[in-house]
C-alpha cells in the first residue's frame, strides 16, 4: 500500500483552479489529488489516490489523537457513514477497508461527497474541536472528485 503524498504540495499552493465558476471551493491540486480548505482553521480536506482505484479522505494541518483503524464518521448533509481513520505521518486518512483488505471510499461514499453540500467530520479524538475547523464545503467538489477517480484509474498520480 502506498501513503506518499507530500503535504507540502499544498503548502506551496501548486494548485490549478478548475475552470467552472460553480466549482470555486474545490481545486485540483496535482493529478490524484483535489480538496478544500475548512470553514475554519488552516485544515484542508482532499480526496486522493492512494492507490490505482483506491481514493481516500486526506486531512491535512489538523490532528487528533485515534487508533489505527478507530471509526469516525464523516457526515455529508446531515447522513453520516461510519469509515476508519488511519495516519500516514502527513495526514489523517478516513477510508473504508475494501475487500482486498485495502483502504478504499466506498460508491455510496464517493456519490455522496460528489453530490453534497457539506462535510463535517466526527471523531472521538476531535470532540473538543469547534465544529467549523471539521466542516468543509463540498461546493465544486463532484468535477473534482471525478477528475480524481479518472487519475486512480488510469494510474496517473
């Protein structure tokens, strides 16, 4: 399994904006990798590959104590789905465990985020946070999240 994003790319803000004005609050940082930044705070959200046909959620500039594998829900307009949290150094990623025992979004994970509104997190390690720091917008985020599930699939990240 590979976990090698580099936050530093967000940092950087090697960013392009995409082009539709309906999609400001999501941008396409590199190939595999679109996000957001919270409504709150410095945290930025993406959705990623992690690995060819593997998206996760990645939370950068913001952590919480958990253990490997400890549930947390991301809640998309008010309907949570229960997913793993797990660490890479850089990140939080939240994911579902596939099949194949790897780390995946499942399809109903990956429509809701693409038709949402709002995301917020909720995790046990992160209740004292305000919740604008764990909210985000998904304004924009479907083109985003399919520019993403294309680059997994071809394996272009």
């Amino acid at each position: 399994m590979r976990l090698s994003l580099k936050s530093s790319v967000l940092v950087l803000g090697m960013s392009v904006a995409l082009t539709s004005p309906s999609d400001a609050a999501w941008e396409v940082y590199q190939a595999g990798v679109a996000g957001t930044a919270a409504l709150a705070g410095a945290a930025i959200l993406t959705v990623e590959c992690l690995a060819e046909n593997s998206m996760v959620i990645g939370i950068y500039d913001l952590t919480w104590p958990f253990e490997t594998g400890e549930p947390a829900a991301v809640i998309v307009d008010d309907a949570p789905v229960v997913v793993g949290q797990y660490g890479s150094g850089d990140r939080i990623v939240l994911a579902d465990v596939d099949n194949a025992g790897g780390l995946n979004l499942s399809d109903g994970l990956v429509a809701a985020l693409s038709d949402g509104q709002a995301l917020r997190v909720q995790a046990q390690g992160a209740a004292s946070m305000a919740a604008p720091m764990l909210t985000f917008s998904l304004e924009g985020a479907g083109r985003a999240i399919e520019l993403v599930a294309e680059d997994c699939a071809a394996g272009a990240f």
